[in-house]
C-alpha cells in the first residue's frame, strides 16, 4: 500500500466516523419509528378518501399518487432528463451506420428456443404491472424495466442484427420514445386544452376535480376503479422507458470496429 | 400479419394475465383482451409456427399428462438421488459427459427434452450439436459410456412424450 | 373451512418438502468438487427448492382467508412465477455450462470420461 | 417474534451486502468485481424489501441486477478487463 | 386447537432458520468460489430460493401485494447468466 | 437496549461502512471502470439510507407496504392503514432518484467507451502521462 492510498483510506475513515457521530447525535432519530412524519400522513390519508374529494387522488397507491399527482411535475422533468441522456448518447454515435445485413452468431438453440417463448409471456406480466399501477406496486418505471429484459434477451440470443430485421430500427424506437414522453405531457394539459373549449378553469397536471376547477379524469366507474389520470401516465411512461432502455442497450452492442471508424477518424 | 398464428399467443398471454392478475373483474377481463390482441399479433409469428398444432385438444392432454407423470415419478426419483449423493458422507460421484442422441424434428420438441434432462438433478446438457442431433450431458453416475445405452437410461422417456406432443 | 385447512396442510407440507431440498442443495454446493457437479446441487435448489414451495405458497394463500381478496393475487403471481422458473433456470444453467466448458473456465477433474472434448478435438483436426 | 426474526435476516442480509462490496472494490478482475456487485444490489433490494418498499424493489432490481452489470459488461468487452497493474 | 393463522405464523417461524441457514451456505460459496462460473450459479440457485422464501414473508406479514417482487428477481438473475456466458463465449457482446 | 434497535443500528453501521468501501473505490482504484461500479454502490447506499428513514413499527401488528388494500372504505379502514403503512414520499423520491441514476451511469459508461477509443487506456494514471 503506498501512502496515498494510506492518506485516502483514513481520511474517509474520519469522515465517515463524523458522519456517524451527527447521526447518532439525532439526525436519524430513534430507528424504527413508531409514527411516520405528519407530512407523510396527510399524503397516505388524501391517497383514497371519497369523504374529501377535491383534495384525494385516485387510486389505492400511495407512491403512484405521489409520483404522478401530488408531485407529477417532477416527475416530467425527470423523464425529461433521462431522455436527455439518451439523446446525449446518441449524438457521440452521430453518423454510425446501424444495418440489420451480415449474420449473427447467437447462442444455443435451446436458449432461442425459450427466448421465442419468452417473448409472449414477459411482456403480459409487464404489460399487467402497468395497468394496475394505481392498484398493486407497479407503474410506468417499474413495468418498463421488467419489459427490458426481452429487448436485452434478444440483443444477447439471437444477436443485435436480429432486433433490427424485425423492424426496431434506431429512429423507430426513438419515435416510439418520443410518443411516450408526448403522451405523457399530452396528459398533463388535456384538461387545461378542454377547459379552454368548454370555458371553465383547470389546472396543468390536474387529476380529479378541484373548487373553481370542475373537471377531471374518470376516477370510477360501473364499480371498477380507473384510476384517472394515473393509469394514462403509467402506460405512456412504460412506452417511454421500455423504448429508452432498448435504444441505450442496442448502441452499447455496436460493433466496436464499425464504431471506431467514424468516431475517431472524425 | 398471420392471424391464424396469433390466436395460440393470444390465448396463452390471455392466460397468463388473468393468473397473475388472479382476479376477474370487467376492468382485468377488458385490459386483458387488450393486451393479449396486442402481444398476440407482435409476438405471434415468432413463437408460433404451426397454429393447427397448438391448438390440438389432444395433445394438450398429452401435455397434462406429461406434466404429472414428470412431476410426481421422474423428478421426485432423481432429487431423493442426488440429494443421497450430497448429504452421504463418503459422497460417491462418477461424473462424465456422455453423447445421448435424440431423433425428433421441431425445436419445442428439442428444447422439451433438453429442459426435462437438465431440469431432474444428476444429468445437465453442456452443449448441443444441431446437425448431428446429439446432446452432451454432464452425468452425475455415469454407467456406461455408449450414447445408445445412455439415451435409454436418460432421455428415452421424455423424447416419447415430447414426440407426442409436439411432433 | 375443512377445504381451507386441507388446502394449507398440503401447501404446508410442500413447503416443507422445499426447506429440505433447500438445504440439501446448499450442503452439496458446499461439499461437491467442481463447478460441473454442483450444477446438480443447483438443480435440487431451483426445482425442489424455489418451484415446488412457490407451488405450496400459492395453496396456502388460497386457504388463508383472512388476507383479503388479495390473496388471489399472491396465488396467481407465485404460479406464473414457479413457471417462469421452471422454463428460464434450466437455459440459465445450460448456457453457464456451455460457456464454462467452451473457454475452459472451470477445471473438468474429476471427470471419468470426455466425449464433447474428444469430439471437438476431431472437429479441429478436420 | 416476527420481530425478531425479521431483524436477524436484515442483519445476514447488510452484513452480505458489506462483503460483497468489499469484495467488488478490491477484485482486479472486473468481471469478479460486476458479478459481486450484483450479489450487493441483490442483497440491497431485500433490505428494501423488508423496509416494505415493493415499488422500489420492482424498478431496482431490474436497474441495479440487470441493466448496470448489462451496461458495465459491455463497457469491460470494449475496454480493458483487468484493473490496475 | 389453535387457529389456522397462528398455526401458518408458527410453520413459516419454524422453517426461517432453516432458510438462513441455507442462504448463508450459498453466500459463503458465492464469496469463495474458485471461478466465476461457480459464483454466478450460486447466485442463481440463492435468488430463486429467495424468490420462494419471499413469497412466504409476503404471507407472514399479511401483506399479498408484496408478491409482485419475486417474480422480477427471478427473471434478472436468469439475463445475468446469459450476460455472462455471452461475455466469454463472444467476441463481441451483440453479435 | 432492545433487540430491534441493535438490529437497525446493525444495518446502519453497516449502511456507513458501504458508503466508506464505495468513497475508496471513487478515490483510490485506478480504473474508470471501478470507479463507475463505486459510484453506483454510493448512490445505492444513498437510497437505503432514504428508505430506512421513512420506516417504522407500530405499537400493534407489522408495518405495511404504502397501499390501501381494503375495498371498503370508512374511518375505521382509513384509520388503520394511516396508523401502520410506512411513509411513502421518500420511496417516490428514490423511485425516481434510481432512474435518474441509471441515466447518468449510462452516460457515463458512453463517455468512459470515448475516452477508451481515444486514448487507449481506461488507467487515470497512465491516461495523466
């Protein structure tokens, strides 16, 4: 060990043994609490309350709620970033052809084989994740990376030409992924678009009816819960995110030779 | 688009959601006819080649039957035999690889025998050789070394159930 | 009532079944000699144990009446996920296999005899 | 009694977690070093099963186990396998 | 006569050391194990046992939504063994 | 000092001592690759850390997941999930913080590929030459 290493090893020692030693001193509080903070419990009593309906949202779910309508403006602004990422992923590949033509190696036969299979029965679990974000743990995140490991399965059996013969190309995955983030903002001013025709007020990012704002989306209906705008957000945002992961993993698998002859002899 | 080849993929994710869903109110009944049109003509032609197959009553008997049989005769024999060899404290192995060929023409048939042998503890399939048709399976107490021999102790049961069905 | 207590005795009981191979399966990752044989133990713990109690799980949750209309949800989602199992974890140890002995990742001995090497050396003659 | 026992597998589960990040910190090879990160953030999600957070699960373990050793396997094929000298 | 409840709580009680007990096993070989092949199958063979074991803590605490997790860890850890086996085996990772 | 509180304190130390292993690796391991991998422990540890906060156990019972699972609804039903679901705002806030995360990983790891092609190397020590 050289003495730099020493130096870095104990300064973050000492730093760690400060932090501790604030936390302990109450910044954590006794663990585990017996009460949640008071902010916390307005947010899990306003989730499902038909007694207070201008301020509930409407589904069973707290984190969903919180995610897309108590805070939904964050949440945009985060997609937003991740496509921005994306986007800037892109541009260092800018002018790299990507063609499905050459053969694929792949791997055993038995491996393809149950891959085909999978292909109908991870999508249907992902795709009921989605549905029922506003219901059980789930939503637009989560159904989206569950849905990801097809597009990874057929990147790896059946080889990266193979995902694009079938007709993903880049541009079609990114349209695909610009219609989910369209959706998603297309949600958030519907209202306010429909407010403006019928000449009453709204609000951007608004969910069930509010005083001096008497629309809303469909909170229930015929005993079925649809959860208004919740379920809309949660399936444009697994479109958004099962297309942003596919598109990242299917340039990370470029072939590196291909790549190198237009990005460093730029 | 092949619709005829859809409808297998259809009822199958239709299925599948309404199991993991496991309710059957209107809104799952309605989000799941959806979903299953869906996945159904993007994923049809790939899983299924042969519709009229698929959808024959018989062999999804035979299907069922074989599940059971598979189930309660073949797994339950081989787990109490390796389990034997694990916990045994002189732990007697004898393993090799061995040839087993295997004589049926479609690739769920292939993969049905290749996923039965590895899934019984004792016999794994390392690798497969398409052309030549034979597996090579790593075996926990390799009794003989020829593949005529080792197939009818291994794999002959599963590849007459497997040609039933699928072939 | 008497369906819901069968229902759990039997989930019970394949639960218990699971626990065994569990730990049996453990004792032999631990105790066996190479990668290839503990392939087997590995065997015992995903069939024995994950697919057969997620099977039980699913039994008892369909007895057990007090947790609620959900518990349908909790039966529904373990058996498509003993199913997952059942199809993915053999490819999964397939493929691990097929790698390790392809680029030599594991040591073979002990191994009474070879065909896949013997014939992939016939392969390369040719 | 649920208490307890809940408590002691949290406590196998953090104490696996701190192995397995030690042991992919200090492994040269980084195929080693993904594969126990993954054993990490396998552990990580049980604590956060346990703390009762099944939304955070869904989207971490497929982040964290499937996406990141994806994309950091990738990155090692391209680059350099071993670290250090 | 004890009720059905108390008698589900007392099983899953009496099955969890045994449970632990096998983890740590898997653990331990996952730490040691000569090569890589022999720690990716060891987390394998844990995650799909902790699929399982999952499932039952989801009916200790009464709380059946909690299910929703198994199913994903079963399906991650089953893409990790390819990615791995494609490593080695490929020369490039999308071929 | 009660069992659960030893336990809690368990995985805090041990929440720490990760935190330290992953600011080791950011700091001293040579490869951007490593450091990478460090970074993305860090912000695991940041989350764990988040969610540990918002948890509880209340005086009766177990605590519950942040869903209301009743399919009736009065004061009774309200006031039991209130009184033993776990806070959910920092399990929104991380649920985004992790997609966040795996953006910035995916950057980075486009920008290590870069700087790989070149330079040739993915050694900070041999880059600095």
């Amino acid at each position: 060990m050289k003495a730099s290493e020493v130096f870095v090893l104990v300064s973050i020692i000492v730093f760690i043994f400060s932090l501790a030693y604030i936390t302990s001193l109450g910044g954590l509080g006794q663990l585990p609490p017996v009460n949640v903070r008071v902010l916390a419990q307005r947010y899990l009593e306003l989730t499902w309350n038909p007694l207070k309906p201008f301020m509930s949202s409407s589904g069973y779910e707290s984190v969903t709620a919180i995610v897309w309508d108590f805070r939904g403006l964050d949440t945009f602004f985060e997609t937003a970033v991740f496509y921005g990422a994306i986007i800037a992923a892109i541009a260092i590949y800018r002018g790299v052809k990507i063609t499905g033509k050459g053969k694929t190696i792949g791997m055993s036969p038995i491996a393809r084989t149950i891959t085909r299979l999978s292909i109908v029965l991870i999508p249907t679990v992902a795709a009921s994740i989605a549905l029922h974000g506003h219901l059980t743990p789930g939503g637009g995140f989560q159904a989206g990376s569950v849905a990801t490991v097809v597009a990874v399965l057929i990147i790896m059996v059946f080889g990266r030409k193979a995902i694009i013969r079938k007709g993903l190309t880049k541009s079609r995955i990114l349209l695909l992924r610009s219609l989910g983030l369209l959706g998603i903002g297309f949600t958030a001013v519907a209202l306010l678009l429909a407010a403006i025709a019928l000449g009453v007020n709204a609000y951007i990012f608004q969910n069930q009816p509010k005083p001096f704002a008497p629309l809303g989306f469909p909170k229930i209906y015929d005993g079925m819960i649809l959860g208004g705008s919740l379920l809309l957000f949660n399936f444009f945002e697994f479109i958004a995110v099962t297309a942003g992961f596919t598109l990242v993993l299917l340039l990370l698998s470029l072939d590196e030779k291909d790549v190198r002859k237009v990005v460093v002899e730029k | 688009m092949n619709l005829r080849s859809a409808i297998p993929a259809m009822i199958l994710s239709f299925i599948i959601y309404i199991i993991y869903t496991g309710s059957v109110s209107p809104y799952d009944l309605i989000t799941g006819v959806i979903v299953a049109v869906i996945v159904g003509l993007l994923a049809g032609e790939i899983v299924v080649k042969d519709p009229g197959k698929a959808l024959d009553p018989k062999r999804l008997a035979y299907l069922v039957k074989y599940t059971f049989w598979y189930f309660f005769v073949a797994e339950v024999k081989a787990h109490a035999d390796v389990i034997k060899r694990a916990l045994s404290p002189k732990m007697p192995l004898n393993p090799a690889i061995v040839r087993v060929p295997y004589y049926v023409e479609t690739d769920y048939a292939m993969t049905t025998i290749a996923n039965s042998i590895t899934n019984t503890p004792g016999t794994v399939v390392v690798d497969i050789d398409p052309d030549r048709k034979i597996f090579y399976v790593h075996w926990i107490d390799a009794k003989t070394s020829d593949p005529g021999e080792a197939r009818k102790m291994i794999s002959l049961e599963f590849e007459e159930n497997a040609k039933k069905i699928f072939d | 009532m008497i369906l819901n207590a069968l229902l759990i005795y039997i989930g019970e009981a394949l639960v218990a079944v699971g626990v065994f191979c569990d730990l049996a399966a453990s004792i032999g990752m631990i105790r066996f000699p190479n990668f290839y044989t503990r392939l087997h133990a590995a065997t015992v713990g995903t069939i024995g144990g994950a697919v057969v109690p997620l099977v039980g799980v699913a039994l008892m949750a369909l007895g057990a009446d007090w947790l609620g209309n959900y518990r349908f949800f909790l039966a529904g989602a373990s058996i498509v996920a003993g199913i997952l199992i059942l199809l993915l974890a053999p490819v999964g140890s397939h493929v691990l296999a097929q790698a390790a002995h392809k680029a030599g990742l594991a040591p073979r001995e002990p191994i009474a005899f070879d065909h896949l090497e013997e014939d992939r050396r016939r392969g390369e003659e040719k | 009694m649920i208490e307890v026992f809940t408590l002691a597998f949290l406590m196998l589960v953090s104490v696996a977690s701190v192995v397995a990040a030690y042991l992919a910190i200090r492994e040269r090879d980084m195929v080693k070093a993904i594969v126990f990160s993954a054993i990490q953030s396998a552990m990580y999600a049980l604590i956060f099963y346990v703390l009762m957070a099944p939304d955070i699960v869904l989207v971490y373990i497929p982040v964290s186990v499937g996406i990141t050793p994806a994309v950091l396997l990738f990155v090692t094929k391209k680059t350099e396998r071993y670290d250090g000298d | 006569m004890i009720s059905l409840h108390d008698e589900i709580t007392l099983f899953i009680l009496a099955v969890f050391p045994i449970y632990l007990f096998a983890f740590t096993l898997y653990i331990i070989r996952a730490v040691r194990g000569p090569t890589i092949p022999d720690t990716v199958l060891a987390i394998d063979a844990l995650s799909f046992d902790i699929a399982a074991f999952l499932a039952l803590l989801a009916i200790i605490y009464q709380s059946p939504i909690l299910i929703a997790c198994t199913i994903v860890l079963a399906l991650w850890v089953y893409a990790l063994d390819i990615y791995v086996s494609k490593y080695f085996t490929a020369e490039e990772m999308g071929e | 000092m009660n069992l659960s509180l030893m336990t809690a304190y368990v995985v805090v130390i041990s929440l720490y001592v990760n935190l330290g292993i992953a600011l080791y690796g950011i700091f001293a391991r040579p490869s951007l690759v490593k450091k990478l991998l460090a970074i993305t422990i860090l912000s695991d540890t940041a989350n764990a850390f988040a969610v540990l906060v918002g948890y509880r156990w209340p005086k009766t019972g177990t605590p519950k997941p942040p869903v209301y699972t009743n399919s009736t609804f009065n004061n009774q039903t309200l006031h039991y999930y209130v009184s033993h679901a776990v806070d959910p705002l920092p399990q929104a806030l991380v649920l985004t913080a992790i997609v966040i995360g795996l953006a910035v990983t995916v950057f980075i790891a486009f920008i290590i590929i870069q700087y790989y092609r070149l330079h040739g190397t993915v050694d900070v020590r041999k880059a600095r030459r």
